[in-house]
C-alpha cells in the first residue's frame, strides 16, 4: 500500500518542524542569499554561470527596490 502524501499547506508549524519544512524566504535579498549558500546549486551550476547569475539578481533586486509600487502610490501619496 502507497503512503498517502501530505500537502504542506495543510500542515501544523509543529508538523513541519517535525518534517524539517522550511519557509520560503520572504524577499529577494534573503533568496539571493539562501542561494549563494547552496551546496547543491555551487555542486550543479558552473561557476561562471553561478557567479553571473548571483550578480544578475542582486542588479534586480537593487533595482527593483528603487521602485515605486502601485501599494504604495494608493498607501502613501495622500499623505504627502
């Protein structure tokens, strides 16, 4: 008999904990860096393509953080 698998978005914090299931990170900035600590990712990628790849996506997110939102426009602008 196949074991029935659970979908973790069903699952208690402490049924994850027991599970080892991590959250995903919550901004760029923290993926980049989960990233770059990846064993498997340095293992898998070449570096030249592991290196272009983390500054590509620091570029990005640099840039993305000097953008103005469409939240924050309706948030905000009535109070300036």
């Amino acid at each position: 008999m196949m074991k029935k698998k659970k979908d973790i978005a069903h699952l208690s914090e402490s049924e994850k904990k027991k599970l080892k299931v991590e959250e995903l990170s919550s901004s760029l900035e923290k993926a980049i860096e989960c990233f770059e600590r990846s064993k498997l990712v340095k293992r898998t990628l070449p570096p030249h393509i592991y290196k272009k790849f983390i500054e590509n996506k620091k570029i990005e997110c640099k840039n993305f953080n000097k953008c103005v939102t469409d939240y924050e426009i309706k948030s905000y602008f009535g109070v300036l």
